[in-house]
C-alpha cells in the first residue's frame, strides 16, 4: 500500500486547519500565534510526506512518525484555540490523520511507533 494513499487526508486536514484557523479569529494573541504553529507544523509535515513519498521504508517510517507527532500537537492547539463546530471538524481529521499514519507504521516500520 503506497504512503500516498495517506497525502489525502493529510492534506484536506491541513486545509480545514488554515481555513478554520483564519475564520475563527481567536480574542487572545496567544492562540492567534498557536494556530499560526500548529498551521506551520502541519505544512511542513506534509512537505516532508511528500518529499518522502517515493522513498524506502527507512525513510518513509521517520518521517510518518513526525507527521503523527505533528497532528497531535496541531490537535491540541485547535482543542485550546478554536471553538464552535470547526473545532470538532479539524480535530476530528487531525485525530483521523494520526490514527491512519499510526496504522501504516505499526503494520510496514520495524519498532512500531
């Protein structure tokens, strides 16, 4: 099964995290560069993914790795930062993003997660 099965959700996570993350306006200057973090972190991570895309496993492994990591701090700043149902939106797919990326490295990298 190829990584690039996995770029999908990846990507329309990161959409909904730009989108939401500029619709939602947060009041405090905190969140407002949190969410700036988390849209970085999650922007990198999939330039990463795709980077990686057509590498081997050895490769693939640490950088799916870093994705999970990534999704699950973008993850918590939506949790923190956002409200209303864009919050359970992203954080539905970032969870999901997370849950499928652990899959594939539990079943394809050697030492699991």
């Amino acid at each position: 099964m190829s990584a690039l099965r996995f770029i999908g959700p990846a990507l329309l996570a990161l959409a909904a995290l730009v989108g939401a993350a500029q619709a939602a306006a947060p009041d405090s200057a905190e969140c407002k560069r949190d969410l700036m973090v988390a849209d970085s972190l999650m922007r990198q991570s999939r330039e990463r993914l795709l980077n990686a895309a057509s590498a081997p496993l050895a490769t693939q492994c640490p950088v799916w790795r870093q994705h999970v990591e990534a999704a699950r701090k973008a993850n918590a700043i939506q949790g923190r930062c956002q409200t209303g149902m864009g919050k359970s939106v992203i954080q539905a797919e970032l969870v999901n993003t997370a849950t499928e990326f652990e899959a594939q490295i539990k079943a394809r990298c050697k030492g699991g997660l």
